[in-house]
C-alpha cells in the first residue's frame, strides 16, 4: 500500500512505524472473513482492511472525525486477521496508534468520558476494584435479573500457596482482577508447578500489566504501569534468581511479551523491558517444557476417564501469542474428552474493556460463542483468560474454569 504521511507524524517514531505497517499491507482482504465485527455488521469500516484506510488517512493529514473513531472503537483487537494475513500485516500496532491518534483530536462526550476514566482508575485498582466488588454482592439479590449477570460471583476459595523450597524459581504475574475474582487460578498454578520442582513466587507491589489503561487510549498511563512492574521484577532478574516470568491470563500474557517493543523509545526503560519480555511466558508454555515430567505425574494420580469437555482459546491466546493447539492437549493428556468447537477462531467479546463500551456487539459475540463452546454438549468448559471467563460465565449453561485449575485437580486426585 503506497503512503504519503503528513509532515507532522512521518518522522515520528510513531509515523514511521505506521508506515512500515501500512506499506506491508497488499489489501487482499483475506481479513474481512475472520474480522467478527465485519461478520456481524458487514461494513468494510468495521473491518481490518476498512480500518487500515481509515488510519492511513488520518496519518496523511485528512480531518478525523467521530465516525472514524467509532469504527476504530469498535474493533476488538482480536487480532485474528493477523493470523489470517498472508502478508505479516500488524494490525494490532498500527490500530494501537490510529486510536491514540483519534484520541487526540476528537474530544468525546461527557458520559464516554466518565465511563472510560472509571474503567482506567477501577480496574486496574486492585484494592478499590475489590471494595467495590464486595459492595456488588451485597446489593445483588436487590437488582433485576440483567444487572445481576453483570456482577461475577463470589470468588472460590485459593486454597495453599505451596512453600517456596525449590532450586529452580519463577516469578508470576498476580494482575488487577484476577487475584479478586478468581486468586484460585494462580494458586493451582503455584500447586502444578510445585509438583514440576519450580517454586512460584508472587512480587507484591507488581500488579496490572497496563493493557487496560493503555488500550483505552490512555497510552502514557499504561506505560507506567508497565515501567511499575519492570521495577518490581528487575531485582530478582538482575540477579538472575528466576528462570522465567510466569502469565496466566493471556490477556496480560499478550501485552507483557510486547513491553520491550512499547518501551523502545524510554532510554531508561528500553533495555529492561527488552530483557522482562525475553522472560515472559504463559503458563502453558512453562509446562510444555516439562511435558513428559506432566504426564508422568497424571499417569499416577488420574485414575477415572474424565467429563467431555470444551476449551475456548482466548484471542490472546491464538492469535496474540500464537500459542494454538498446546493446552487441548494437557487436557487430552489428563483424561478429558476435548471436544471441537465450532468457529473457534472468533472472539468472545471480552476483550478487556469491550462488553462494558461495546455492550451489544459484545452480547451477540458472547452468545455466539456460547453456543459454538455448548455445541457438542460438554460436561464443563475451559478457557486461559480471566476476562473471557468471567465474560462467558454468564452465558453457559456448563461450568468455566481455567484450564491450569483443571490439570491441578488431577495431579490432586
């Protein structure tokens, strides 16, 4: 695709990213068929290649205006069109920096703008999101049944963080909601890996990977959140005390890995953030690596044939880390029955922020995706992202839990 970038962005880091990336794109359209917002409204500009266009435009110094906005708000940054993309297109980038670019020219109404200052101060605030969480549950019986589906249910209990006795150690990203909602995922994490001889350390005043705050265009805000956790890690990294950084939502996952590439314009930060995303690996990563020690210890303690069973792969999961096919077959390997699930390739709707800012695009996603996961009538469903779990919690029929919780109720009996 030929560009020709304003004076003002094209000697920018940011222009010049753009436009590699725009330049990279040969507008075949193989996208529009894995795009689930094109699937469901049909309009080019609701999709990665209408998109492109609209950002190229606005990079070449053409008006940008709330419909072009609206068309980039809609987009999920899935990012399914990139596993799609015979031309190694960035989609996810370069919409990151038409957003940004948006942002600062189209000034948003007073309700968006609340919604979206709440959404960056709130969920990235363990201890307020928690607060208000537990005040959720106390007015819940009160509300009609559709605002009661918008308020998670009670979190189960952890249960034991094993002792942190072995040789080989690794850090874990405890998050911003996930400790609240569900601290029972990291802690089964902490339980396999102990059985695998890893010890499982959590680092106190590391906490949300930014991807929240920085995808609703508050990039600067994100950014520090990033430079947070950098400083939280580099102690124990620096010294070389850990062999790994351990994800287990993939939306965070996604974004962490991506730290040496958001920071490589911060002198201070660049060559720290390149090191931490070396380090980052999702929870199925980790074990892939251990595999056969894996199947080792489930032949011991897996004793009944177990449940039919579901996996969504996140779009974080597939298509953001590239990670496909490698968690069924845990599952396979511990007895589950996995079941194909139709259009696995589509999003959820989570998407971080999405189901509250894009409420009926995001409904009609969720119960696609209900009904694909619910298909071949599974005993149970699991998944490898707090937000798509929580998100599809609502809608199934069948119980949700992460895949990790699943391996360590085995390895337990």
């Amino acid at each position: 695709m030929q560009t020709k970038l304003s004076e003002v962005v094209k000697n920018t880091p940011q222009g010049q990213e753009a436009d590699a990336i725009l330049r990279s794109c040969v507008h075949c359209g193989f996208c529009l068929a894995t795009c689930p917002t094109y699937q469901i409204l049909g309009d080019e500009l609701d999709s990665p290649r209408g998109r492109i266009y609209l950002i190229k435009q606005m990079l070449e110094g053409q008006p940008v205006t709330q419909k072009t906005q609206l068309h980039l708000d809609r987009c999920l940054t899935c990012r399914a069109c990139e596993t799609t993309c015979p031309s190694g297109v960035r989609y996810g980038a370069l919409v990151d920096i038409g957003r940004d670019i948006a942002e600062q020219q189209i000034k948003r109404d007073s309700t968006a703008s609340v919604m979206r200052y709440a959404l960056k101060h709130v969920l990235p605030n363990t201890r307020l999101f928690s607060m208000l969480l537990k005040m959720g549950h106390v007015i819940r019986p009160m509300l009609p049944m559709q605002l009661k589906n918008t308020i998670p249910p009670k979190a189960r209990h952890a249960g034991v963080w094993p002792q942190s006795g072995h040789k080989r150690k690794m850090l874990v990203l405890d998050g911003c909601v996930q400790p609240v909602l569900a601290p029972s995922i990291n802690a089964a994490t902490a339980r396999v890996l102990d059985r695998l001889g890893i010890s499982l350390i959590k680092v106190s005043n590391a906490g949300c990977c930014g991807a929240v705050t920085y995808h609703l265009n508050a990039q600067q805000e994100g950014l520090e959140f990033m430079r947070r956790n950098i400083d939280a890690w580099w102690p124990a990294v620096e010294r070389n005390e850990v062999e790994a950084i351990v994800i287990t939502a993939s939306g965070c996952g996604v974004t962490v890995k991506e730290y040496g590439h958001l920071l490589q314009q911060d002198r201070e930060y660049a060559e720290k953030a390149h090191r931490i995303s070396a380090m980052v690996k999702d929870v199925s990563e980790i074990i892939a690596t251990e595999y056969d020690h894996l199947i080792r210890l489930l032949k011991e303690n897996t004793n009944a044939s177990k449940p039919k069973l579901s996996f969504h792969s996140p779009c974080t999961l597939q298509h953001g880390m590239k990670i496909r096919g490698v968690v069924e077959k845990f599952l396979d390997a511990a007895g589950y029955s996995v079941m194909p699930v139709p259009n696995s390739h589509l999003c959820c709707g989570s998407a971080g922020t999405y189901s509250i800012l894009q409420p009926e695009l995001s409904r009609q996603l969720k119960s696609d995706k209900a009904v694909a996961l619910e298909s071949m009538d599974p005993d149970l469903i699991a998944t490898a992202n707090i937000g798509c779990l929580i998100h599809l919690q609502s809608e199934l029929t069948k119980p949700i839990k992460h895949w990790i919780e699943l391996i360590d109720e085995c390895l337990s009996g």
